[in-house]
C-alpha cells in the first residue's frame, strides 16, 4: 500500500474523530441535491490527488456518523477498538475464508467463534456453523436446512408440495423474502399471533400447523425470535420446541438482534432451551459492537449444513480436509473474513467481557425505563428485559419528531409500531454509553421538542429543513 495513502488514512481518521466528537450528527444532504452538493461523478480520466484526497474527505465527513453517542436509529451503534482493528487487519490481508489454503489461521479463528458460541448455546461437538453476512443470510440457511432435513430429494428435485412455514408476526422481514427465494413461497408463511408483549403464543403456532396438516399441506419450519426488531421481545423457545418435536418440525432462533444473551450468565434466560433448537444465530455487528458484518450462525447437527451447502469444485478444493475447508459450508464462493474482527474483540476482553456488554446494554435500557416511568410527560410500551425502549413524549407524532430531529442533525432514533400504535424506538446498543449519555438523550429530546413546539404541535407534516 502506498505511503501517501496511508498517511492520508490517519489524517482523515483522526479528523473523523475530532469532528464526530464537536458534531455527533452530521447535517444530512437532501437526497435529491446529493449530486449538487458533492462529486460523486465517475469520469473518463482519473483526478490528480489533490482532488481525489479533497473530495475523499467530502464524502467521508458527509456521511451520517453511526459510532457516536447519539446515534440511536438502528439495532448496531459504538465503535469497539479491538474490533476495528481486527477487521483493519483482515482487509490487508485480504484472504477468502474458502480454503485452509489461502485463509491458513483464520480458519482457525472462524472455528473457535464457532466452537465456543456453541458451547454457550449448550451445542455438542457434532455442531458447527459459519460466519454468515447477517441475520437476513442466516435466517435463509437455516431455512433451507428445514426444508432439505424435511425431504433430501428436494435440493436434487425442486420443491413439489406444498410446504408450510411458522412464525410470530413480529418476526424479522427476511423469513418471509426468503421464502419466495428458497422455492417455498410468500403465501406459505404463517404468522403466529403474539400475546402483549409481542411474545409468539405457542397454542396459536399449534392451532395453524394442524390446520395445515388437515389441508394437506406439510408443515417443515418454525422460526422464533430472540429480540423482535421492534419490541425487542423473545419468543418462548422451550414450549415451541415441544410442539416441534410432535410435529417433527425443524426450529431455528433467530438472536440477530439479541442472541447474544447467551453470553450472559444474567440474561441467557431469555434464550432458555436454545439447545433444543436446530440452528441458531446471533448478529456480532448489533449487541457485540463489531463492524458490519458479522454474523454468527451455528447448527446442532453439522451433517445438514454439509448436505444443503457443500458441492465439490476440483478447481477450488485441492488440498486439506474438509474441516479446514469452510467454502464447504458455506453458501458463498469467495468471503471475507468476517471472524477476524469478532475473535479480537473476544480475545483482548474474554468471554466475561463479552457478557459484561451485554449485561450493560440491559442495564442502560432499564435506565431509559426509569425515566420514562418516573415523568408523566412520556408514555412506555416496551417491556423489561428488552433493550428496545419505545415510547412516545407528549404525544407528539413519533414520525414527525423523528424526522426533524434528523433533518435538524440533532439525534439519529427511529420509530415502531406494534399493535397498531407507532412510538419512537430507542435502542441501547452501543455498550460504550454511560448511564449519564442515556440521560443526555432525553435532555437533548427535551429540549429539541421545547425548541420546535410551535412545529411538532402544529397538524402540519414535518418539511424538508
Ligand atoms: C437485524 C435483524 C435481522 C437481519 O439481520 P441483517 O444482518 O440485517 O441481515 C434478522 N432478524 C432480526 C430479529 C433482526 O433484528
């Protein structure tokens, strides 16, 4: 790598701190004057690197700045050191995770976050798993793990029957895209009801397989969830699992969101009975602070992730076993190395301080709660052991404060609806927060909304700033 560039690497960095640190928001561009305001523009011949360096700066100063404090509009936040680093380090290397060949150690590194992550779960050694790109790709391979364990000639055939899939209505979007991609079809998932707390209700899941069955229709999959995107709630792994084993259904956990509760001695109760499930995955990049991406997915069973994913390739596969080999396991050709980041993190601070993380993470969101509860200018709709803090202030419409805080650059947060009532959604990811950053969120709020009364009050639809 060139000198210069590196050189110019630690200027933008550091100056990237310096302005993250004076403005935690950075103002947004309005979509439709991007073009206008930066040079975007690909050209026939290259620029001198002046410019290239000036207009570099442009662009990485412009954009909406996801490690500070008061970013709270999506389920990552925080920048952890280590990790940073590990993942610095894995695009210089720049090996694919396919061989042992070509990734030598780090197919060492992969496997250990496997090997301990499924301890935790409470997997044997006949598991394994793979670092996958997200929640969305994990979902999918265990999707089709469910649907080639429920009949082998499938993935040679095609799918010929009707086959039906099961999962509470709070679910994650991807279950439902990936069921058209992976042959099954949109039509055939069913939505489970929830009780209040947005918790699947496992006589409902019951109710609709046997209403499949009398149709016919051949029930494979259930989905449940550990951390609905919105409400932050886990689905009741132990009752479910019961009715899976009756009805001989494959059950993946999807904890992209907060699967990573198994890493806590105090809150991996709310995964309990996660090693009767048949695959599961957690987002390293959403509790655990790495860089996007990085997912980990692991299967109870090894033998049927190597019957849906492996395929021989002479010109790939030329030396080791097929334990080093991870393309084997994987539905990618070519990856990269997404574990580096997770296994710095891991090493430096130890499978406590990854616990500590997480038992933080709950512990800023019950500050959140408290002081909501204790101001009666705030109404609360989420629950307790849930790091999604939703809420609505003053009865102020949660869209049109979201979006002028955004378009004013003062907080990032988003907003939620369960049950037909939309609030503001505040998320406590980012495990470097204080109990004090939390409070200053809603100082911020406060103010902002004192600020702009006239505007959040008014029937108005909040404009473009
Ligand atoms: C975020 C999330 C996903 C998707 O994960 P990606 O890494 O964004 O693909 C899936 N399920 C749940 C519950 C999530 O919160």
């Amino acid at each position: 790598m060139r000198r210069e560039d590196l050189d110019q690497f630690r200027l933008i960095v550091e100056e990237l701190f310096q302005r993250e640190k004076e403005e935690p928001v950075v103002r947004p561009i309005p979509a439709d004057q991007l073009f206008e305001v930066l040079d975007l523009e690909l050209t026939e011949e290259g620029v001198n690197d002046e410019d290239f360096y000036k207009g570099l700066r442009e662009v990485v100063f412009n954009t909406p700045r996801t490690s500070t404090k008061l970013f709270f509009n999506q389920l990552f936040a925080g920048r952890k050191s280590k990790a940073v680093l590990g993942d610095l380090l894995s695009i210089l290397l720049n090996n694919s995770m396919y061989t042992y060949k070509v990734a030598g150690p780090m197919v060492g590194v992969e496997k250990e976050i496997i090997r301990k992550t499924a301890r935790l779960i409470g997997y044997d050694e006949n598991s394994d798993g793979t670092i996958v790109t997200g929640g969305s790709l994990a979902n999918f391979m265990a999707m089709v793990m469910g649907r080639d364990a429920f009949n082998e000639r499938i993935r040679f055939e095609g799918v010929r029957e009707v086959m039906t899939l099961y999962t509470s209505k709070d679910c994650h979007y991807s279950i439902e895209k990936n069921a058209s991609l992976m042959g099954i079809g949109r039509s055939q998932v069913r939505y489970v009801k929830v009780d209040a707390q947005g918790r699947m209700i496992p006589e409902d899941l019951r109710a609709k397989i046997k209403e499949d069955l009398a149709a016919s229709r051949n029930p494979f999959f259930v989905n449940v969830t550990a951390g609905t995107t919105v409400l932050g709630s886990f689905d009741p792994i132990e009752p479910i699992s019961e009715i899976c084993k009756e009805f001989n259904l494959w059950l993946h956990v999807d904890g992209a969101y907060c699967g990573a509760a198994i890493y806590s001695e105090r809150y991996k109760k709310l995964v309990k009975g996660a090693q009767l499930a048949d695959s599961f995955n957690l987002n390293a990049h959403k509790m655990l602070g790495t860089p996007l991406t990085c997912s980990v997915f692991v299967a109870k069973d090894k033998k049927f992730l190597k019957e849906s994913f492996s395929k021989d390739a002479a010109y790939l596969y030329q030396t080791d076993s097929d334990d080093f080999n991870l393309g084997k396991t994987s539905l990618q050709c070519g990856r990269k190395n997404d574990a580096l980041k997770l296994w710095t993190l891991w090493k430096s601070i130890g499978t406590k301080g990854l616990a500590q993380m997480v038992d933080h993470q709950f512990h800023l969101a019950d500050v959140a709660r408290d002081y909501i509860r204790s101001n009666e200018d705030y109404t609360l709709y989420s629950f307790d052991d849930s790091v999604s803090v939703c809420f609505n202030y003053k009865g102020i419409d949660p869209k049109k404060i979201c979006t002028l805080l955004y378009e004013k650059a003062r907080i990032l947060v988003g907003f939620g609806t369960f049950n037909g009532t939309t609030f503001i959604r505040f998320v406590t990811v980012n495990a470097d927060n204080s109990d004090e950053d939390i409070l200053n969120f809603f100082k911020e709020l406060e103010n902002f909304v004192k600020e702009n009364e006239a505007l959040l009050l008014s029937n108005e639809k909040a404009t473009q700033a």
